[in-house]
C-alpha cells in the first residue's frame, strides 16, 4: 500500500508493479491523480491545460491494476497493519508513506487567512482570483515565489510585489549576480521587489512592512516553503520529516518512505536534510519498491541536478556551481545567464537559466577534467560532447 500519488508515490507503484505482476498494489491520496507540480505556474499563465499536466491517465491506473482511494489517511496502527481513512480501514502487508510536502503560512497580525501556492487547488483559487484582482502581493521571493510572480505577470496583472526576506531573490538557486540578473529581468517587467524586509501587519489591504514601507493590495499569496507532511505513526523515528536510510527503510518494520515527507542523513555535513527535488524523490520511491519486494539496489547519490522554472524562464541548476573553491566563469545576455565552476582542472558545477544549451552534456561531465579552461567554458556553444564521449543533442539538452 501506498500514502501519496506524487512522484515518489507513483515511481513506487510502477517499480512494484515491474517486480511483481500480480501483487495487489493501492494508492491512498487526497488529490485526484498525479500530475506534474513543476507546471502549475504554466497552468495559471494559460501556457498549458490541465490535461498537459496530468502525469499518468486514468487508463494506466488500470493497465497497472493499481486500486485508487481517495481520502486523507487519519491513522495508521503498526501493530494490526491497518490504514485508517475516516472510519474505513485497510490492512496491509507493507506500507510506503510518500504523502509529500504542505505549505508554510506564516501568521501575520491583521491577516486572518491567505492564499498559499503549492497544489492545484492553490493554483486554482489564485487563478480564479485573477479575474477580480489586479494587486498582487506574494510573501516569499524564494523559487515559488518569483514562478508565482512570472505566472502572474504574463496573465496581465496589473501590480505585482515580492516581499523577500534575504537581501537577494531565489536563493539557494541563485547567487547574487544571478539573483541580480533576474530581479533586473522582473523590476523591467513592472514587478516592486522588496528586499531584506518582511510584513509586520496588516490593516485592511494595506500591508506594513519592518521598513517602514507600506504597500496596498487586493489578494495576498504566501510562498514561504514547504514542510514535509506525514500522519503521526507510533514509534517512528522523525525530524522535520520522516528519517530514511538509502533504501527508503524507516525505523519501523515493514513501512517504508520516499518523496517530499522525508529527510535523509548527510554525512558530508552531518545533518539530515529534507528532499525537495522531483528526481530525488522519483529515487526514493523506486529504492522502496525495490525493498519491499525484497530486491535490495543501490539508491546512490548522483550529482545534483533540477530544472524548472525560475521568474518566467528555464533553468537548470548542476552539480555545486556555487562552492567557494576554484574558477568561475559567466556568460550574461539580456535573455541569458550562464555560471561554470572548475576546480583542480575539473567541473564542479553550472547554473544555467534562459539558455539551458548543453546542460545533459555537462551533467555528464560533472566531475571529469575539462580542457581549455576558461570564458568559453560558459558559451552555449562549448563542445561538453567531447569531454564525455556523449552525444547529446544541445538545441533540447
């Protein structure tokens, strides 16, 4: 049994479905099927449906004979292997919590309630909100915060402020040359940004800052993070979210995790950190399948890589291109931002948004000597083929 339809989830419905063609697999969520968070921005700007979204059909449920329940998991007994949804029950043999990751909402005096940016719900509400609302204000100028902004600009809002907390946009993701390049890109499009500041209150529509600085709003939109989200099991080990070890093995026999609800241990910092990335998580769910079948594989720890959205274009983030050691190099347009790290002769890292040419190819070559270093290093043009013996194409990679 499954807690969760996200890509944890259904990675682990698919694994165990390839490892075991006629064990009875079912899948509990609160959402209705899997579909890709990564576009929900796209889905509020009009730049996709939500058929576009959708990660699998109703069909391949069936196909996969992959029993669907809708609801919220209330209570799951250890002991009697049972599942609780409201007043129904379900046993199971082993269980997978990939229940995934809620928003944060900071409390605000004045402010009762806000809207929130994480599921399709959420990016329904802000959607429907934007035929009666022309004053945007989003508490958050991390990553969901400055996709928020770019969905809502290219809807043809007429004012739109990010209120941010650090002294620069998008970070972790971006540095501050990159974080610069885009608040640039976004003060050009119209978009107020306010930095190294918070809201202390709210009066009415008015909203009053730690600064002093005042700024009137008609719909309120806080993206300030997420945070794992699990139901509470009796003896299980958990920090901020469920702890795992390589395998997606909890504490506790028999139950397993992956996706957005865990956190996993870093021996290189010493510190357990929560997964956030779709790849990751898709990782995980397949590591757990794979145990709970009894067919034990390696979930090892491949150089870092995302892409996805940042303001209103692409990006692809690789390796560690911001470490504090070695080279770097940077190629900026006014469509594109380019960052390469070296260290010791070797690539360490790239941050690509705009033009994310090449970015498999250096993926691939993560790690390996890199010849003729310098400026070229950042050109969309540079041969990273060469330094793999890959062949991918650059124009989509």
């Amino acid at each position: 049994m499954i807690v969760g339809n996200g890509v944890a989830g259904i990675t682990a419905a698919q694994e165990l479905r390839t490892l075991d063609q006629d064990g009875k697999i079912s899948i509990i969520s609160n959402e209705d099927g899997y579909y890709y968070r990564a576009s929900l921005s796209e889905w509020i700007s009009n730049r996709n449906t939500k058929a576009m979204m959708a990660g699998r059909t109703p069909e391949f449920y069936n196909q996969m004979k992959i029993n669907c329940v809708t609801g919220d998991v209330r209570e799951i007994d250890v002991e009697e292997r049972r599942v609780w949804i409201g007043k129904q029950s379900i046993a199971y043999d082993k269980l997978l919590i990939a229940s995934g990751a809620s928003a944060n909402r900071i409390p605000i005096p004045g402010l009762e309630d806000s809207l929130v940016f994480r599921s399709f719900q959420d990016a329904q509400d802000i959607k429907t909100s934007v035929g009666c609302c022309n004053r945007f204000m989003i508490l958050g100028g991390g990553v969901l915060g400055l996709e928020l902004s770019g969905a809502l600009h290219q809807c043809g809002v007429e004012e739109i402020a990010v209120v941010q907390l650090m002294d620069h946009v998008g970070g972790p993701l971006l540095d501050e040359r990159a974080a610069e390049w885009v608040e640039a890109r976004m003060r050009k499009d119209g978009i107020r940004i306010f930095l190294g500041d918070t809201i202390e209150r709210v009066e009415k529509d008015m909203a009053w800052m730690k600064s002093g600085a005042t700024w009137k709003f008609n719909q309120f939109v806080q993206a300030v993070g997420i945070r794992p989200q699990f139901p509470e099991i009796q003896g299980l080990e958990t920090g901020r979210g469920i702890r795992i070890d390589d395998h997606g093995c909890t504490n506790l026999p028999n139950i397993f995790a992956a996706g957005d609800c865990t956190e996993t241990y870093d021996p290189q910092t010493e510190k357990w950190r929560t997964t956030r990335i779709w790849l990751d998580g898709a990782r995980q769910g397949r590591a757990a399948a794979h145990m709970m079948t009894g067919n034990v594989i390696e979930n090892d720890h491949p150089v870092f890589f995302n892409a996805s959205l940042i303001y209103t274009e692409r990006y692809a983030f690789i390796g560690d291109p911001h470490g504090e050691e070695g080279e770097v190099f940077y190629r900026e347009t006014e469509s594109a931002l380019r960052k390469v790290r070296v260290h010791n002769g070797r690539l360490m890292g790239a941050l690509l948004i705009g033009n994310r040419h090449g970015m498999m190819a250096m993926y691939e070559a993560v790690g390996n000597p890199i010849t003729d270093i310098g400026p070229a290093l950042a050109s969309p043009g540079y041969a990273w083929n060469d330094q793999t013996g890959a062949d991918w194409d650059y124009a989509f990679y």
